[in-house]
C-alpha cells in the first residue's frame, strides 16, 4: 500500500510541472501556427495534448511504482 501512495504522490506533485510545460507548448503553437485556424483545429489539438498528459502521468506513475517495488530496502521482509 506504501508503494501506491508514494507513487500516487510523486505522480501528482510532477503532473503539475508537465501540465505547465504542454500549456506552454500550446500557446507556442497557437500563437505561431493556430493563430487564424478554426475552433475545431484548437479542440483537437488540446485533446491530444490532454491525452499526452495522461500518457506522461501514467508512464510517471509506472516509473515511481517500478523504482519502489525494485527497491532492495522495501522488501516485503522490512515491513
């Protein structure tokens, strides 16, 4: 259970920094290549953005529950 709430934490706390860093990336791209493109362009480009979002917090999450689960000093027999 230790495992899944580090994790679940740590994927929070850097959610925020990668939802920064895509709402950056796109206000780059509308102010550069959105500037006069339709409503539709701009809601498909942040679904796949939301979705990259998504990937990254799992593939973070993943990460930290991999690196705590082969941990040698979390073994089952420390608890």
């Amino acid at each position: 259970m230790a495992a899944l709430s580090y994790s679940f934490c740590l994927t929070i706390l850097h959610s925020f920094w990668q939802a920064g860093a895509l709402l950056l990336c796109y206000n780059f791209f509308e102010k550069t290549f959105l500037k006069n493109g339709q409503p539709l362009q701009k809601r498909n480009f942040l679904l796949l953005l939301v979705s990259f979002q998504f990937a990254l917090s799992f593939t973070t999450f993943y990460y930290y529950l991999n690196q705590y689960m082969n941990d040698g000093t979390n073994s089952a027999a420390g608890f």
